[in-house]
C-alpha cells in the first residue's frame, strides 16, 4: 500500500472540526487497506473497491436532499478514475500532479499535490466570501442611506450639496476597494507541531518533529487522496 502523507491526519481534523463537514474516503483499494487508512487518519466513512462509476454515485447520494435541503459535495482526487466524480461534484478539487483529464473535470487544480493547498484553498474561500458579503452590506447600507437624501426625498430640511455627494460616493468606493485589499494579509492555516515524549518514544518524536519543521508538508499517497466531502 503506498504510504500516507504526514498532513492526512491534519486535513481530516480541518474538514471535520473547523468547517464542520462530513469526510468520506471512496477510493478502488481494498476494503482492508480502505479501512486501515481511515482509522489512522480519523475518517469514518469508508467506501473501498470503488469503481470510477461508484465514485460518481456515491457524490450523486451525497448531494441528495437532506431533511428538505439539497447538500453540496466536494470531491478531492488526481487520477482518471476520479474524473466522473470530480465532473459530478458541486466543487471538483484535482491535485495538481494527477492526471490532465481529473484537471480538465475538476473546478479547481491545486498547482501542488499537497492536503495543505486544499486547506488554504479552503480558508481563503472562506475569506474571500466574508469579503464578498461585507463588501456587500457596506454598499446596500450606503446606497440605501443615501440615495434616497441624495435624491431630495427630504429637502429642504436634509440634503446634501453636490461636493458632499461626490466625497461620500468616493468613500464609498475606497472603503470597498481597502476591504477587498484586507484579503493580501491571508494567512494560511498552519499545521501545528507534532509533540510527544522524548522518553517513550524518542526516534518517532524526533521524525514528527523533523517533519513538522519542513515548510512543506509531504506527500500523501494515492490510495487516501479521494476525499468527497459533504459540505453544509
């Protein structure tokens, strides 16, 4: 079985605990090495022997209606047989170095074949709609506001002159451009560092912690890369 990546375990606590999503692993390995890989990375729900049609099925089933509402699906993958399933996804996420064909199906290419680019291009989704929205309310708010006195619904007792217009429609427009620029101090989420005892396990302690030290986290292997996530 190929090895997992060090940031697996990571990624699956990411998806559960921060966005609160459900983690499944489908993937065309057998039951047994399916189920030993979803243990150690705290999965579980787990679909093995997977067909490229299973997979897409299995995204169908997910994305159906729950309780009254439709639920949407990410799917994370890099090989052919996962391109069904990344075209069926609400939000198909390819690994960079997988095949051209789960590219051209996927919405989304990671330029690296790395779980923690999935995490940023989590958090900086997140972050770029929270801009979206704010950018939003401070535009209806000032519209809102302002249209209505700009106009002269209320003259003569409120009004505002020309010049005073003209400023606030130039605040208005610096304010959503500086919260848009806000996005260029995003930070990505930060793999904590691995700790243990140096007395119970000292050599295993020493290559957590030499890993937790790379800037980059290494690499997982195929057999755990396909990630459907049920999204809220």
């Amino acid at each position: 079985r190929d090895p997992i990546r060090d940031d697996a375990e990571w990624f699956v606590s990411y998806c559960a605990n921060t966005l609160r999503v459900d983690v499944w692993l489908c993937t065309g390995d057998s039951t047994g090495t399916a189920q030993a890989i979803a243990r150690e990375v705290g999965i579980r729900n787990v679909i093995a022997e997977a067909l490229p049609s299973t997979k897409s099925e299995c995204v169908a089933k997910l994305q159906q209606a729950a309780q009254g509402r439709r639920r949407r699906v990410g799917f994370v993958g890099d090989g052919v047989n996962d391109s069904p399933a990344l075209a069926q996804a609400d939000v198909g996420i390819a690994l960079g170095v997988g095949a051209q064909v789960a590219v051209d199906a996927a919405d989304v290419a990671l330029m690296r074949a790395e779980l923690g680019d999935c995490v940023t291009f989590f958090a900086l989704s997140r972050a770029a709609f929270r801009t979206i929205i704010m950018n939003f309310c401070w535009a209806f708010c000032f519209n809102f506001v302002c249209l209505p006195v700009a106009a002269g619904l209320f003259y003569p007792r409120i009004y505002i002159p020309p010049l005073g217009a003209g400023i606030g429609m130039a605040m208005s427009s610096l304010l959503v451009v500086t919260t848009s620029l806000s996005l260029m101090g995003f930070k990505p989420p930060v793999r904590p560092m691995v700790s243990c005892s140096e007395e119970t396990a000292p050599l295993a302690c020493n290559r957590a912690d030499s890993r937790a030290e790379l800037p980059d986290p290494a690499v997982l292997g195929r057999s755990a890369t396909n990630f459907p996530m049920s999204l809220p």
